[in-house]
C-alpha cells in the first residue's frame, strides 16, 4: 500500500483545525469591533490584549506535566467542547443582555487561558497524528490554513457582522468548535497511561525541573527557542512601529499598510505551495534555516528605508522565505523531542515565547520615543540578528543535529 500523508487520523486533525480556526477568526473579528463601538477606546483593546498574554506564563507550565503523563487526546476533544459551549452561550447572552466591558475582561482571560491550555493540547498530539516520514508536508499544511482562512473569512466576518450582529456570531462559532471536538473524538490513537495513582505537586514540580534540565543542558534547542522568543518578540513589537510610521510619514497612509499583510500572505502561499511539492533536503535544512534567519533581519533592518513598491516585495520575499523555514522548524524539533517531554518543552517554549513577547513590545515601543522610527526597526533588527548569532550560530553543530533528521519523505 502506498504511503500516504492523508490518513485517517491527519485527515480528521486536519478538518477539525479549519473548523475551529473559520470559528475563530469571525468571532474575533466581531469581538474587536465590538468592544470599540461599546468602550470608542483603542485603551480598552489594548489592556485586552494583555489579558490575554498573560495565561501563556500561567496554563502551559500549570498543566504540561499532566498532559505528559495522562493521554492527550482527551485535553485537545474537551477543551474544544468546552470552547465551543462557552463561546455559544457569549452569543445567547448579548442576545438578551447588554455588552459589559467588565464581564468581557474575565470572559477574555477565561477564553485566553483556554486557547493556551487548547494550543499546548494540540502541539503536544499532532506530530503523531503525522504519518513517519511526512513531517514537513503535515507541517506545512497545518501552517497554512490559519493565513489562508483568515484570508476568506476577514470579508466574511464583515458581512455576517452587519446581517446577523456579533451574537449569532459567537453562536456560529461555538457551533463550529463543538463540531471540531466531534471530529477529534473519532480520532484513533493508542496513548499510553504514563502515572498511576495520585498525581502529586511534588511529582508536577520534578516533571517541570526535569524538562528545564534537559532544555538547559541541550545547547541546540535552547538556542533555537531563545532565538525564536527574541525574533517574533521584537517582530510583533514593530507593529505599532509600522502603525505609527504611516500615519505620519510623507507619502504614506494607513491603506498602504494595510497592503503589507496581502503581500506577505501572496509570499507565503508560494513558499508553502514551493516547499509541499518540494522538500528540501535533510542536509540543507540548517543551511538554509540559518540564511533565511539571516535574510529576515537584514529585510527588517532596511525597511522603512525603501521605496514603498520594494517594502512590499521585502514583505512578500519575507513570508516566501519565512514560511519555508517554519515549516522545517516545527517539524524537526517537534520530531525532536522526546514524546514524554513534549508537552513540558512546548510549554517551556510559549512561556519564553510570551516573554519575549512582553518585553520587546515594552523596549520597542521607549525606543519609538526617542528614535525615528526608521532607526527603530534597524536597531530591533541588529540586535536580533546579533542574538540569532550568539545562540544559533555559536551552537550550530547540536542545532545542526535538529534540522537534518535523516529520514525522507515519500511522495504522496
């Protein structure tokens, strides 16, 4: 029989993430716009973003030791259950109640920290639900249905936010979650049982220092998750950079930015399309991770120093590129860690993620204060590329050891 990478299981995993992410994608949409027309407060969106940055430091490393010794399939079906109840029942409310911008800050941490503890579920199962051998083609199609759906649904979203109102989207979208926890409960994997008896605080907290022991004793992926939390750190912090730039540069506006995520999404459809029908080779992963790595600083460095035509296609040959090296990230670190750690070493890598995120965002937005902000995404640029070579480069052979698996991947 020929080996294929839709089997029952990735098929079902795969079904179950659209649905969800369609959800998703609508009802935050319909969220946002909500909160400002009730509060006409861009403070308010704000301090609701940072709620839901903060359960990433709490969920991840709370419930990670028990999802590596209890089966795993269970979290990822009932957390979405459980979205999908909470999410439905939102929408039943503003059906017949008005918004409180209150209740919404505890229902937003409540749903924060389920799509933290539904994130670690699923990272921690879905690399065996990949058939072996087919890892960067599963990860490449997992990768690309949150920008291809966020693509179809923002006008979506739009549309049913002006027929049917943000409740019967919350509605929808419950729906939909519930009818991904169906679909996931249908998946079929034997996971084994790895405590008996009681699970105690003193077993959770040595199951968290072993898994921070073995990140700090293997140089290879600890500086692959140091350098990642750095880099979409200080990237997520350029946004408002790059807000503020073309509401008060000469010659640019704020439609022009917005054509920044179209070009971006164009180079990621071709790098993900690229990279499904050809692999690249296991010996030219490092290699080519480290320029992709290299290249993506330098284009952060130089961009608001181009003429506007050549930001696009630095934004576009950023998501080609960008997308390419994902892909080969998660899959080989994903393969390369050991299953009954998987869950601890994914939480440990949000939390230093979340950081990363927190305090860039802090240093970034100071330095939009005191520099031009050409001058901000060049010093945040430098200083990442500096990082990428004190931790990936000076600890390229065991990060080398992670990227060039041996194994191949058949052809569908």
């Amino acid at each position: 029989m020929t080996k294929t990478l839709w089997s029952k299981n990735y098929t079902l995993v795969t079904l179950a993430t659209i649905l969800g992410a369609a959800g998703g994608i609508a009802g935050n949409f319909a969220l946002s716009f909500l909160v400002y027309d009730e509060t006409g407060s861009t403070l308010a969106a704000a301090i609701l973003i940072a709620i839901e940055v903060f359960p990433n430091f709490l969920i991840p490393l709370l419930f990670s030791p028990i999802m590596d010794r209890l089966p795993r399939k269970p979290f990822l079906v009932g957390g979405d259950l459980v979205n999908g109840i909470l999410y439905a029942a939102a929408g039943i409310y503003l059906l017949f109640q008005p918004f409180s911008y209150t209740g919404y800050l505890f229902f937003s941490l409540l749903l924060a920290s389920l799509s933290s503890f539904d994130m670690l579920a699923y990272n921690s199962i879905f690399p065996r639900l990949i058939p072996d051998g087919f890892e960067e083609k599963g990860y490449t199609i997992s990768t690309m249905i949150y920008p291809v759906l966020n693509v179809v649904m923002m006008p979506l979203a739009a549309l049913l936010l002006d027929v049917v109102g943000v409740a019967w989207i919350l509605i929808i979208q419950g729906a939909l979650s519930v009818f991904a926890s169906i679909i996931e409960s249908r998946i079929d994997l034997v996971e084994q049982r790895k405590t008996g008896g009681h699970f105690s605080l003193s077993q959770w907290k040595n199951d968290l220092v072993e898994a921070v022991k073995l990140l700090k004793n293997d140089s290879g992926l600890c500086s692959t998750y140091i350098y990642m939390a750095v880099t979409n750190g200080v990237g997520n912090a350029f946004s408002p950079i790059l807000i503020a730039f073309f509401r008060t540069a000469a010659g640019f506006t704020i439609g022009m930015y917005s054509f920044f995520s179209a070009a971006e999404f164009i180079g990621r459809s071709i790098g993900g399309f690229v990279h499904y029908h050809i692999p690249i080779p296991p010996k030219k992963r490092f290699s080519f991770a480290f320029f992709v790595y290299q290249m993506y600083e330098a284009m952060d460095m130089i961009l608001l120093w181009l003429p506007y035509p050549l930001m696009l296609v630095n934004r576009s040959l950023c998501g080609f590129l960008g997308i390419n090296s994902a892909i080969m990230r998660q899959a080989a670190v994903q393969k390369y860690i050991p299953d009954d750690y998987r869950a601890r070493l994914n939480a440990l890598n949000t939390v230093l993620s979340s950081a990363g995120l927190c305090i860039f965002s802090l240093a970034i937005g100071a330095l939009g204060e005191l520099l031009d902000y050409r001058l901000c995404l060049t010093v945040g640029g430098l200083f990442t590329s500096v990082v990428l070579w004190a931790t990936v480069w000076k600890n390229r052979q065991s990060v080398r050891k992670i990227y060039e698996t041996s194994d191949s991947e058949e052809n569908l």
